[in-house]
C-alpha cells in the first residue's frame, strides 16, 4: 500500500512536469525527475518510523481494524497543520528544490 501512494505521488509530479515540457528542455525535465524521485525516496524512508507509529497506536489506542490502520498509516505524509510538511529540508530535496528554481530562471 505504501508502494502505491509512493507511486501515485511521483506519477503526480511526473505528470506536472509533463505540462512544462513544452518550455523546458527535456534533458533538464528528465533530471528535475529524477531529483524529485531522489527526494520522495528519502522522505519516503524518513516517515516509515513514524507510519509504524500511526499503525501501532491505530491497532492499540483507538481498536480499529489491522486493515484501517495500515490505511491510516500509508496516508501519513508528513504534512502538519500550519506548517511545512516534514523532511523537505533532507539534502536530496533540497537539491530538487534548488534545481527547480533554476530551470526557472533560465526560461
């Protein structure tokens, strides 16, 4: 289930950068890919501690089914309540981010 969501989320960035491509080369567009790929790989294994967490406290505190809280768990994308989302700051994000924001520049 996590595979799943993982790659719904990158289908989704790889989609958007889709929509781009007529106004980036596809050179930069293919290694925007990859970084952004890089990036939730990264985030993807630094919120797998903390989806452990949801799903135990899912089965133990609130008594719900094994598969709601794998669900519930899978979800879990870092993102907070007025704030920024969890682990964008890891290197590999920052990095996609940087690269990102040059490509923009050179339009």
């Amino acid at each position: 289930m996590l595979k799943a969501t993982f790659l719904i989320f990158l289908s989704f960035v790889i989609f958007s950068f889709n929509l781009l491509a007529a106004d980036i080369s596809s050179a930069r567009l293919k290694q925007q890919v990859l970084l952004d790929q890089a990036c939730e790989k990264d985030r993807f294994k630094k919120l797998a501690p903390r989806r452990r967490e949801i799903y135990q406290e899912c089965i133990t505190v609130f008594k719900k089914s094994e598969d709601i809280c794998k669900k519930d768990a899978a979800a879990y994308n870092g993102r907070r309540i007025n704030g920024a989302p969890l682990f964008y700051e890891l290197p590999s994000c920052v990095k996609a981010f940087e690269y990102r924001e040059a490509t923009k520049k050179d339009k």
